[in-house]
C-alpha cells in the first residue's frame, strides 16, 4: 500500500547558516542557526483564510528578521509553548524568552550543561537531563521556573519524554520510566546497538526505538497489544502525525501507519536531513541551509487515492479524522467505501467479512438481497422515491466534494453490479458460506426492522381504536369513509421491509439446514410473506417448518389436515418421524381457544390413541358437554371411557347429568347382556360381568343420577343387588337390606350395607342418625313383620311408574307382585322360638303358600347371622333394643361374644365417669383451700399509708383491698371508682 499522503515542498532556501533547531509561532518559522542566531520568515503571500494564521502555507518563506548573537551556543532544540506565549530552547543552558517580543524571561542556570529536556505545555512542567542528575521545574506566574525535585539517574540521559506522571528515560542503551514525585526507576528493555529514541504519542503513551523496530508501551512501560512498526532502517529520528509515523532515515524520509500492521505508507527521498520534527499542521525537515515541509494531503484526496487502489481500511480510518463540521460528508464516504469494500470482499468468497461491511453501510436490505437471485422475494407496493432521491443527491454531494477517483469508485460499483448479473456468479452466490453470511446479516438487521414494523402496527391499532371510539360517542355524526380512514394510517414501508427480511431470512435458514432457527423464528413475532413461504417450503419437504408456518398465522386447519397427511404416510421416509401425538401436542393450546376446531380434529386420534386424546380433553378443561355430546355423535365406544376417567379424576368434577348418563350407558350395556343370557336361559344372578362391576361400582360411588328412573328400566326378577343400591338412594333402606339378606342370599353385603350407611352418618351429623343395624336385625329376627312393613313402603315407589286405566286394579296387583319379589321366601317365627312381639298375632297366622306356622318358623329365622351381627358390630348397636328382639329362648351362651364386649365398655364408661367425678370434687377442694388462703392474707395499716386512687393517707377511714393483697384504697374511693366505670359501661351500651 503506497499512496501520497504528504506533499514535499521548500520552504526555506539559501539559508546563511546550518539549521540546527526549528519552531512556529503565529504562521512564522523560528530558525536557530549554527552561527547562533535566531532567524525568522514570514509566508511570502498573505493568507486567504483568517483561521490560518497559525499553520504553515504551501510557498516559500522570506526572511523578515535576523537577531545575531541569540545565543551563546548553537541551539539543540527549540520550542513554542503557544498557550503561553513562550519560546524555550537549549544550547549553554535553558532559556525562556517571551513571544513576539522575544524579551528574555529567564534562563535557568542549573541547568547549564544539560543534553536534553522535555517539556509537559499542559501542567507546565519542564524536566531537564544534565549529566547524571534529572531537574524538575514547574512554570510559576508564567515568569519564573521553580525547582520541583532533583534526582540522580546511572548515566547521563539521552532522551526523555513526559508520559502522564512518569518521565520516561534513555539511559545509555536502556529505557527507564522514573517516578516525577518519589524518582523511583524501573527498566523497561535495553534499546539494541542503536541509541535510544523516545517518542510520546497523543495518548500518553510512548514509541520506544531498539534498532529498526519502534515498540508501543504504555505511561507505565507495559507493552501494548498493538503490535509494533518495522522500519526499512533504524531511524535518526520519529516524529508523530496521526494516523502516521514518519521516520527520518540516513537517505529518505519513510512514512508508515500507526494502525497495525503498520504498512508502509509514503516514501519521501530526502538525504542528509539533519532535523525533523512536526510543527503544528506539517511536519518539516532541514537539510543543511534548506527547510522542507511535509504538508499532508487533504484526507478527502488519500480517501480518494486508498480506494481506488482496494486499501478500504486505511480510507476508513482516514475518514475517522474528518472534521466534525463535515459529518455528512464522512457517513457518505463510509457508506461508499463500506460498499465498495464489501462487493470487493463478496466477490471474492470472504461473504461474513463482506456482510459486516454492508452492515456498517446501512445500506438497504433489498439491495444486499438483489446478490442473491435465487431467493423468492414478496413484491413492494410502496416505492421507496423518496430514499432513491436522497441517495442520489449525497452521492453528488460526495462527487463534488471529493476528487475525480470517486468516479471511478462509483464506476467500480457499476462494473461488480454488471459482473453479479451473470449466472456463473449467481451460483457462486448461492453456495453455502454466502447463504450463511446473509443468515448473520439478516439477523443483526432484523431487530431495528422489525420494530420499527411493530411500532407502525401500534398506531394503527391505537388509531383505529380511537377512531372507534369517537365513532361510538357520536353515534349521529356521518362516519368517515374507508379511504379516508385509511389515509391516516402511518406508512407500511417499515412493514413491508419486514416483510422482505423475514421471508428471506427464513429462505435463507431452510437452504442452510437450520430448522431450529428457523422455527424460532416463526413463534416468534413474524412477518414472513404466507404465500412464498409456502410454496418454498412444500417444494423442499420441509413439513416441520410448514407447520409452524400454519400455526403462526392461525392456519389451524390447513395445518391439522397437513399432519394428518404425513401421519397417515407412514411408509415415506419423510413423514416417519411424524407421530399422531404430533397431532396431540398441537391441539393442546387450541383446546381453550377453539374446542370445536379440536374435536373435529381429533377423530384422527381418537381412534389410535383413544386414552391420550380424552386425556387432554380431560387436563385443557374441555367442555365436558360439548365432548361428551360430540363423542356420543362420532364416536359412541368411546364415550364411556370419557367419562370413566373423568369420573377417576375427581368424583365432584362430573356434573350429574354426565353421571347419569355413564349410568345409563353401563345399564344398558347390562340390560343388553342380561337379555341375551336370559334367551339362553344361562342367567345367574351371582354372575358379575365386567360392564356389571362397573356399574355397581359407580352406583356406589356417585350420587348425581336419577335413581327412580333408573329403578324402572331394572328388570323384575334380575339385577336385585342394582336394586339394592337404588333403593338405599332414596332412602328405602328397609326394601335394600331385604333384598341383600332374602334375594341375594349375602348377609355380608348386607352388613357392609349398613357399614357404609353408619359411616356416612358419622361424616355428617346433620343427617338423620337411625340405627341400621336394628333394622338388619329385625329383618334377621322378625321376617314376617319386615314384610308387612315392607308391603306398606312399596306403595311409594310402585307409584314411580305412571298409573294404567285401572289404576285400582293394577296397584293392588303390582303391590303384590312387588311383595312376592322381595319376599319370596318369607318367613315367621315358630313357636318355639317366638319372643315379646307374639302381641301382634304374627303367630298364629298362615302363610300366603298354605304352610304352618312351624315351617315357616324353622325356615325363615336367621338366628345365627343375627348373633354375627351382634357379636361384630355391638359397640354400633343399642344393646337394650337389640335384648327385646332377640327370642325368648336364646341361650345367654350365645349372647357371650355381644354381652361381654357391651358390658366390658359400659363398666368401663361407669369407671371413668366415676374418676372424672372425684377429680372434679378434688379440684373443687383445692380452688377452695386456694380461695381460703387469699382470704387469710393479713394488710398491715399504718400512719404511712397511702390510698392508689387519692393518694392521700388512710387514717382512720374505712379501707378496700384489692385482690393482690398489696393495693389499699379508701372505700369511699373504691366505691366511686366503681360507680364511674359501671357508668361508662352504661354509656357504651347505649351507644351499641
């Protein structure tokens, strides 16, 4: 890279002596001669620009005066503080004079003798290298140094320069970095064969010279990461003129960067230059009785000359050091060699590189999408004239600001864009590393896009709603047209530009094999265009994509009907990884939003993954209605299962028309069971099929369904254990236990009856606590009785079914036919075994069958299950009643294992009321004797006394105490205190 960064000019000829030492103040050059004397040239034109007053001009400089003598020694070096007004200079000592008079202020003798010095313009403070010693002054009053400190350093010092608080030193062939307060050393690295050269940068920092290498460190003498410059030659001198460092050489003048790698920017043949140094905006050199000046190239011009010549970085940090006026002028040339730089990049395969670079051009995406043919883009219906009109007006602004290369730049551009047309470049566009580059791209614009898009949406929605608003509020004014309302709309530019990013970017995210990004980016908020999406997406089998693509727009049954397509595909190896709990997973989150569309579309499921499917009906609260009536229209086997587990879930969580008509469905399947045996004449009532199970089980269990309907349906001679339990749920409990002991042969049932009716009144005490067990053991000791009073209550629930025209005939009938099934082996008590209940005449009556009394004594008293129960459940059982009905002639042998436990208890409750009773009469004694003691408290009375209320002695006067034995009050006291709280009390009441 070489390109013209300074122009060499001459600006002093013919000088009467050597030049040894330079300086500028007030756009006038300051020469120290060998011969001692200081000479001054003023520009031999006069400056155009007032602001320039102070920089040195192209042209020749004339002599405008001469003053011999100046200096006892040729200068060595020479400065102008230009905040002060000051010229400093070094030849026998250090000597100030004041400018432009040039009246000597001081001249600091101490330091005569000295080598070298550096000054610090900003603090004002001057450090001076005499021999071994190093003197720090401080500018006082603007008149006079003061001395600061004093420190001995190994060797006399070759080269210094300030670094912060540090100064850093050249020490015979060492760099040290001394402390200004404390004077403390610290090597840094020796500087090779060649002397030490200390250059301070802008920064505070330093470029340390060891040979022909110029090292970067920092105000402490740590290296940086910079890197460092590599000189053709071990330089003489450095001087720092950002962004360059020019260096002065035996036999030219070389320029290099002070970015990394530091290349070599300029070479400037100048030979035998004696002094180089940089004053303020050009950096001269002189040789022998010439002065040359290095002015810089206006940065525009290099901007210019790095493009042309494919040098992008170097023009872009070249166009960081336009001046902040010129702004505009800065973003249009970084945006036009951002471009360049990045075609150049592109065409040459580095696509992330060339991305970054059309990413800081801010360049439109349609134009970076236009390098990529292939992908299929939605069309604009807004024409973006306005951006095109700015576009080319800053692109003649920047052709006439700059020099004729932006032609040639823009040329440049014109010539790649032709070249990207052609089909061969196409594909080399379209391979892999490009597509991926463009991905990266895409999304680092797509969060700006995107908002800006969301934000249009915003105020549309809050525009509309506010149109509706007023719309609403005024109901008799005229409502605006739709074109009108439209034309308040903000523009959809930002819309439709993410519209383009999206669709492309999720193009771009497919052909590279990232599904997963690109299925983020539809659940995402999206603005990917519905239709080219599709048809890309469906051309490469990307059903997984597609089917996000369908749910981010609401497509809900375009995409159930696709996944059941690729569901049923099975054999295909792109749809195997397709699962009908695919089809699941995607109904779930609909199930609250739109349960129609999810039942219509679970038939699909329904049938292969029955138990899955209600179980999400089930876990999104699915309308149970709406499912159970929807299942009962599609798919009937399956509604029983429904509502099986919604009823294994939670018993409450059923409604009770939902309980009655699993009832119903279990019934039915059990009337259909029952009918077909009986044909066969295979029925048995102990025979329990699974359909059966269940339904006793959920007639137990529940309690929501119609029992006296369901009563009906049951038939006369079967399914009494159904029967049993309907009875107890209308609380005929006499006619349920009846048929458990007579129909059922199943005492134990019976007994789990009563087990199950006790607990539930133990549960809850507001319902009617009757004893059960009485009613089981009269039905056990007393059957002829039981049927009596069972033939009483068969009326009421005979009278469930509606009554025939002969309703007498057809009641007294049907009461009776009622009774037989019940009741058909009744019984009654022998002679033998009668007890106190003869009164009623049950003896001496005959059965309806024509059979004594003695038969059906024998055949129809449970004497044994009787003693069962008593034995099992005495402690539920009123033992007295339970004595009356027992027989006569029932030995007490047999009553051991129910009078024992009985007695057992009741003994046992008299002993413990008999303990609870004297440990109330000894509590009783002992608040006694505690109230006997207070009683017994002695209060001592004396002329010291005093009353707690008044507060005034007792005297002789009548006294209270108060229940802690301590307090003494006057009566009178305590008697009114009393008065004035029972009449607050009275007050407070009244105001209740």
């Amino acid at each position: 890279m070489v390109h013209t960064a300074y122009d060499t000019t001459e600006l002093v000829k013919g000088c009467q002596a050597r030049i040894d030492a330079v300086a500028s103040h007030s756009g006038k050059l300051f020469l120290g001669c060998s011969d001692c004397s200081l000479r001054i040239y003023a520009p031999s034109s006069l400056p155009t620009d007032p602001s320039s007053d102070h920089e040195i001009r192209r042209g020749s400089y004339s002599l405008e005066r001469s003053v011999n003598s100046f200096w006892r020694r040729a200068p060595t070096a020479m400065e102008v503080s230009h905040t002060r007004d000051l010229l400093l200079s070094l030849s026998e000592w250090v000597a100030v004079h004041r400018l432009p008079s040039l009246e000597s202020l001081v001249a600091i003798g101490k330091t005569k003798g000295a080598n070298v010095y550096s000054w610090d313009d900003r603090r004002g403070f001057l450090s001076v290298g005499r021999q071994k010693r190093v003197i720090i002054y401080r500018l006082d009053g603007g008149r006079e140094f003061v001395e600061v400190k004093e420190f001995s350093v190994p060797d006399t010092v070759r080269s210094m320069a300030w670094c912060g608080e540090n100064i850093c030193l050249g020490i015979r062939r060492e760099y040290m970095i001394m402390n200004s307060i404390t004077g403390a050393l610290s090597d840094i690295f020796p500087s090779g064969r060649s002397p030490p050269l200390v250059v301070p940068l802008p920064t505070a920092e330093l470029l340390l010279g060891k040979d022909n290498i110029g090292v970067f460190v920092d105000q402490n003498g740590k290296l940086r990461q910079e890197g460092r410059i590599c000189w053709s030659d071990t330089p003489t001198t450095v001087v720092i003129h950002r962004p360059y460092a020019v260096a002065r050489m035996p036999r030219h003048i070389e320029i290099r960067s002070l970015r990394a790698p530091n290349p070599l920017i300029q070479t400037v043949v100048l030979r035998d230059v004696n002094l180089l140094l940089q004053i303020n905006n050009c950096i001269v050199a002189a040789q022998g009785n010439s002065l040359h000046g290095l002015m810089p190239v206006p940065i525009g011009a290099q901007i210019v000359q790095l493009t042309a010549s494919g040098e992008f970085e170097e023009a872009l940090v070249l166009c960081k050091l336009l001046p902040p006026e010129d702004s505009s002028l800065r973003a249009s040339k970084e945006s036009s060699i951002h471009m360049r730089y990045g075609h150049y990049l592109f065409d040459n395969g580095n696509y992330e590189e060339a991305m970054e670079q059309f990413l800081a051009s801010q360049v439109d995406i349609t134009y970076i999408l236009s390098l990529y043919p292939s992908l299929v883009l939605p069309k604009l219906a807004h024409t973006t004239v306005h951006d095109k009109a700015e576009s080319t007006e800053s692109s003649s602004q920047l052709s006439r600001q700059s020099s004729e290369a932006s032609d040639e730049m823009e040329a440049g551009l014109a010539t790649q864009a032709q070249l990207g047309e052609l089909d061969e470049k196409e594909t080399k566009k379209m391979n892999h590393n490009a597509l991926m580059a463009l991905v990266k791209y895409l999304q680092k614009r797509r969060s700006g896009i995107v908002e800006r898009a969301t934000v249009e949406v915003t105020d549309e929605v809050v525009s509309g709603a506010v149109h509706d608003g007023l719309s609403l509020s005024e109901p008799y004014r005229s409502k605006p047209s739709a074109k009108r309302r439209v034309q308040t709309h903000v523009s959809s530019v930002a819309r439709e530009t993410a519209t383009v990013l999206d669709t492309a970017l999720l193009q771009g995210l497919v052909l590279t094999n990232q599904v997963k990004g690109a299925l983020d980016l539809l659940k995402g908020m999206n603005y990917c265009d519905l239709k080219i999406c599709e048809k890309f997406l469906k051309e490469r089998n990307q059903y997984t994509v597609l089917l996000e693509l369908y749910k981010c727009n609401g497509m809900h049954h375009e995409a159930l009907k696709l996944l059941n397509q690729l569901v049923e595909e099975t054999n295909n190896e792109l749809t195997k990884k397709f699962k009908p709990s695919m089809i699941l997973d995607y109904l779930k989150p609909l199930c609250r939003s739109d349960p129609m569309l999810v039942l219509e579309s679970s038939l699909y499921v329904l049938e292969r993954c029955p138990t899955e499917t209600i179980e999400l009906f089930l876990s999104e609260n699915v309308p149970a209605d709406l499912v159970n009536s929807y299942l009962k229209q599609y798919a009937p086997n399956l509604q029983s299962t429904y509502l099986e587990l919604m009823l294994s879930m939670s018993e409450t969580g059923i409604n009770p028309n939902l309980q009655n008509e699993l009832v119903q469905l279990y019934l039915l399947e059990v009337l259909d069971w029952y009918n077909g045996l009986k044909e066969e004449q295979k029925w048995d009532e102990k025979e329990l099929s699974p359909t059966r199970k269940k339904l006793i089980s959920t007639l137990e269990v529940i309690s929501g369904y119609n029992a006296e309907n369901l009563l009906k349906r049951l038939p006369n001679d079967a399914l009494f254990e159904e029967r049993a339990i309907l009875l107890g749920k209308i609380n005929q409990h006499h006619l349920a236990l009846s048929l458990y002991v007579h129909k059922l042969k199943s005492p134990e049932k019976a007994v789990g009856y009563c087990d199950r009716l006790y607990d539930e009144c133990l549960n809850q005490p507001a319902k009617p606590n009757s004893n059960i067990y009485l009613t089981l053991l009269q039905i056990y000791l007393n059957p002829r009785k039981t049927a009596r009073e069972a033939q009483r209550k068969v009326a009421p629930v005979s009278q469930m079914a509606p009554k025939p025209a002969n309703s007498k005939l057809r009641g007294s009938r049907l009461s009776k036919k009622v009774v037989e099934i019940e009741f058909a082996e009744e019984a009654r008590f022998s002679a033998s075994g009668t007890d106190s209940g003869r009164s009623d005449g049950d003896m001496d009556e005959l059965s309806e069958d024509g059979q004594s009394q003695d038969q059906e004594g024998s055949k129809g008293i449970m004497l044994n299950e009787a003693l069962d129960l008593l034995s099992k459940r005495w402690d539920r059982i009123n033992g007295a009643q339970a004595l009356k009905l027992l027989p006569r002639d029932t030995k007490l042998q047999n009553l051991l294992s129910f009078l024992e436990p009985l007695l057992k208890n009741s003994s046992e409750h008299h002993r413990n009321y008999l303990v609870i009773k004297n440990l109330n009469s000894s509590e009783n004694l002992q608040v006694k004797e505690e109230l006997y003691k207070h009683r017994k408290a002695v209060v001592k009375i004396d002329a010291d006394s005093m009353c707690s209320l008044c507060h005034k002695r007792m005297g002789n006067s009548a006294f209270a105490i108060y229940p802690n034995g301590k307090t003494l009050v006057h009566f009178v006291c305590y008697r009114d205190s009393q008065r004035i709280k029972s009449g607050r009390s009275g007050s407070q009441s009244r105001r209740l």
